[in-house]
C-alpha cells in the first residue's frame, strides 16, 4: 500500500511539472512580448511550482523506502520535510517578486502598457491552473499527502494571482495606466509570501507530533469500550508519520486475570482500533490492573478538569 501510495504521488507530481512547465512557458514569453510584470511575475511563480513539485517527486521515491536500522518506524518524515521546503521556496520567489518590483516602482519605471497577448496568458493560466488545483487536491484527500495538499493549496492561490493579473491587465488596457501593473505585481508576491508563511505554520502541527483531526480519539475511546474486559482508555497518544497514524494508549482490565488474559484484550483492542481507525501504522497498549483510575489524563495530557 505504501509504494502503490507514493507510485500515485509521483505520478501526479509528473503531471503537475508537466502542467506548470507549459503554463510557465506561456506567461514569461506572452509577458515578456506583451510588456507586463504582472504576467512575467506569474510565470516566474509557476516555475517554482515545477520546483515544488519535483521536490514532492523525490519525497514520493524516499517514502517509499522500507524501514531500517536508522529509520524503524519508516521515512514518512520525508513528507514533512518536502512540505516545510516548498514554504521556503515559496516564500523566496515572493519575496524576490517583491524586491524587484519596489525597485522598479521606486526607479520610476512605471512601464507600458501591456498588449492583448497578457491577457490571453493569464485566461489560459486560470484554466490550466484550475484543472491541476482539482487534481491535486483530490489526489491528497484520497492518499492522505501533506505535500499534494500544499501543492494544491498552492495552485488555488495561483488562480487568484492569475485572476489578478487578468483583471489587473484588462484595467491597465483600459485606463492606460502603467503603473498599475507594477501595482498589481507586488500584490502578487505578497500573496506568494501569505501563502508560503500559511503552509509553513500547518507543517509544524505533523512535525512537531500533532495532529489536526481530533476525531481520532473519540473513535479509539469507542473502540476500546466494545471490547470486554477492558475499561477506562487514558494516556492516550497519537501522531502521524505521512499518512499514517501510531498510536499509544493504557487500559485497565480486571487485576485478578493471567498475563495471558490480559494480552489478548490488549490485542483485540488493537484489532477493534484498526477497524474505526484508517491507516494505522503501530499500537502501543499498556495493560494496568483496573482501580488504577487516572481519569485527568485520558488524551495522554494532565487534565485538571479531568475530562
């Protein structure tokens, strides 16, 4: 599952370089002969999307590696890791967009205005980039990806710029104002930058062992109660690596039973966990004599409302 997983993602990944390479193509020709930044600046943001997504392609190959010695819980990280480089990157080609459009607007350069073929660039750009948004992130809904949700989180906001730079075109055209297009270009990059700083922020919640869906305790609180013999689930844990989940909990069961009793409530539980709980990577159950109650730490936190 894992290879048939990232075999999927390297796939789209081709696609999405594929695409954006076309589309980069298109912008930075149409708008170095049309004369618009505006153009220019989104043709240079597509090409970071190339960027990113061979740095995704080469996550795919490393996270389909199997675990080792060094790494025994697997490489899934790499999918991290691949996310936290694509807000750097991001961030960087909006930040450069930037510069060069203050310096130009502080020079005085105000521009000319930019001819019809801008405007057919970004018509052509919205669709192209609308069409890989709705692959990716679907594609990272059905495989679980960290890296194609951000790759897609960034295309949508590339179909704003392109619908940005549409408008800002068409206005430039009719109001023959320059300017304007300078104006619209650094509007460009500071969202580049708005959206490298937002990956950038929900990366850490997996890196730094968090995770967003907080259904998942309710769903091993339940499977624990339909397993007989076993009571009271607390110091419950969870984290991801990529797609998958490791979870660590402790239960109670009756102190009077053998080793051998209470091992296999242990494993049923882990079986009933596997049932309501998708992509589950390793449980950890820690068996405690019931009476043992510490009900204030059940999600695996010292709770002092007890809940």
């Amino acid at each position: 599952m894992d290879r048939e997983r990232s075999e999927r993602i390297a796939l789209i990944s081709w696609i999405a370089i594929v695409g954006n390479l076309v589309l980069a193509l298109i912008k930075i020709i149409a708008g170095l002969s049309a004369g618009s930044l505006a153009v220019v600046g989104d043709g240079i943001d597509s090409t970071t999307d190339i960027i990113a997504s061979g740095i995704t392609l080469f996550a795919a190959r490393v996270i389909a590696k199997p675990p080792d010695r060094e790494h025994p819980y697997g490489h899934f990280r790499a999918e991290t890791i691949a996310t936290k480089t694509l807000s750097f990157l991001i961030f960087f080609v909006g930040a450069q967009l930037a510069l060069s459009t203050v310096r130009r607007l502080i020079g005085g350069e105000h521009g000319e205005v930019p001819q019809v073929m801008a405007l057919y660039a970004a018509g052509i750009s919205i669709i192209g980039k609308i069409a890989l948004s709705v692959l990716l992130l679907r594609s990272a809904k059905k495989l679980a990806s960290t890296m194609l949700r951000a790759n897609g989180k960034n295309m949508q906001s590339d179909i704003l710029i392109s619908g940005g730079v549409l408008l800002g075109v068409l206005l430039t055209r009719l109001l023959h104002f320059g300017l304007l297009d300078s104006v619209i270009a650094l509007l460009i990059s500071l969202w580049i930058m708005k959206t490298a700083f937002s990956i950038f922020m929900e990366s850490n919640l997996e890196l730094m062992d968090g995770i967003g869906d907080q259904t998942v305790y309710p769903a091993i609180f339940k499977a624990v109660e339909e397993v007989s013999g076993a009571v009271n689930p607390h110091r419950t844990r969870v984290r991801r690596l990529g797609n998958m989940y490791i979870i660590d909990l402790d239960i109670e069961v009756d102190g009077g039973k053998t080793v051998i009793q209470a091992h296999r409530i242990a494993v049923q539980v882990e079986q009933m966990i596997k049932r309501r709980v998708d992509n589950v990577y390793d449980i950890m159950v820690h068996v405690e004599p019931r009476g043992n109650v510490e009900l204030n730490e059940r999600f695996g936190i010292t709770d002092p409302e007890g809940e």
